[in-house]
C-alpha cells in the first residue's frame, strides 16, 4: 500500500470535501427531522460555502505547485474568503430579489434550491480564484551559503611525502634539506619513493630512508632490520 507522500495526484483538498460531506448529511436530516433551530440552516450554508471555496482551492493550489505549506495558507485563506462571499451574496439577493409579498409565494423547495445555488456558486468561483492566486505566488528562493575556498597548502617539491633524494655518484639516500651526499660528496637528485615506510617501534612514516627513526630515536636501519613496516 502506498503512503500518501508516494501519491502525485492533490489529496489535502479531501479533508475540507470531508467537512462538507459532513455538513451536507446534517442538512439533509434535519430538513427531515428538524431537530436543529430555524436558523441553524443559515449557519450550515455558511459552513458548506467555506467548505466548498477551501477544497477547490486547495485542489487548484497543489495541482500548481505540489503539496506543500501554499495548499495549507490557500485553504485557511479560502475557508473565511468563502463564508464571507456567501454573506455578502446572500444579504444581496434577499434585499434585493425576495421582497416584501413575494417571500411568501415562495416555495419550500425553490427556497432550498436557491440556498444551494448561493451556497455552491460563490463557493467555486471564490475558491478558484484563491486557489490560482495562491498557486501563482513566486516560490521562496532558498538560502544557500556560499562555499568557502579552502586554500590548499603549498608544499615545496623538494618536501612532498613519497620523494627521496639520492647520490647521483654512490646511490646513498639523503634527507630531503641535504645538498650534497654526506658520504661521497656528490650532488643528489630528487625521486619518487617506490613504497611508504613506517617506524616498526613508533608507526610513524619515514620521509626518508636512514638509522634511527626521527620521531622516536630507535634504530631503524632497513638493512640489518628488515622489520619496517611498508605499505602498499
């Protein structure tokens, strides 16, 4: 079974449709029963006409810009815009269509059509407006901090990690900040070591081949101790 985050198509205008089923069975019971007070069916229509603008709109406003906050400010705005629009509409046809002799020719049944039509109308049409406004509104860009540029180290060539300096007369290893081979005298030359060496006592790396480990002192003389640790 799918989650509703899984459902592409609107589904929060159903909790307003809801209501108003709700609302509609009420009407329809008491308009058989009349267990509600005479003016309860004024307040139902203006409850149904709130109803009605906040499910289109809600529908309208997800179906634009997808399930979010907007539906939810779209069907709040669209609930009150709606009741409002009934008021108004409602106060203007009974001054101004229905008056005096005539609202008493009026029939039972064309009276509950017509609270229908001015509960419906207004309804639609208020909650599509609100709706394709709401839907319209320009997203809220979001706030990206800006990256910050990590300098990168500069490190001499002579001092990268996995380069060695050896006699180019004898071969023997030098450390990096030598000039001259301290055995022969000659001039050294820069090259890459084949493998990194480690301390067998302390772990640490070697950055270049001698005696004794630089950072613990212990000999560490690769040719009468072959136990360096050597990495891949």
């Amino acid at each position: 079974m799918r989650t509703i985050d899984e459902v592409k198509q609107p589904l929060l205008w159903i909790v307003p449709f809801a209501g108003l089923t709700l609302i509609t069975i009420l009407s329809l019971v008491n308009i058989a029963l009349h267990f509600l007070p005479e003016k309860a069916g004024y307040v139902i229509m203006i409850i149904a006409s709130g109803f009605i603008c906040a499910s289109v709109s809600g529908f309208i406003t997800e179906l634009i810009k997808g399930r979010g906050k907007y539906v939810y400010v779209s069907m709040g705005i669209a609930i009150f815009i709606g009741a409002i629009s009934f008021l108004v509409i409602y106060g203007f046809f009974k001054a101004n269509v229905v008056t005096g002799p005539s609202i008493a020719s009026v029939s039972r049944i064309s009276e509950i059509v017509s609270n229908i039509t001015l509960t419906i109308l207004p309804g639609l049409f208020v909650g599509a407006i609100v709706g394709g406004g709401v839907g319209f509104l320009p997203e809220e860009s979001e706030y990206h901090e800006p990256e910050q540029k990590k300098e990168k180290p500069v490190i001499a060539p002579d001092k990268i990690v996995g380069y060695e300096k050896a006699c180019r007369r004898c071969g023997a290893l030098m450390p990096y900040d030598s000039l001259f081979c301290s055995k022969c005298g000659g001039t050294l030359k820069k090259k890459r070591a084949e493998t990194m060496k480690y301390c067998r006592y302390c772990g640490n790396r070697l950055y270049f081949l001698g005696e004794f480990c630089p950072d613990c002192g212990k000999e560490i003389n690769i040719v009468s101790k072959p136990k360096v640790f050597v990495s891949d």
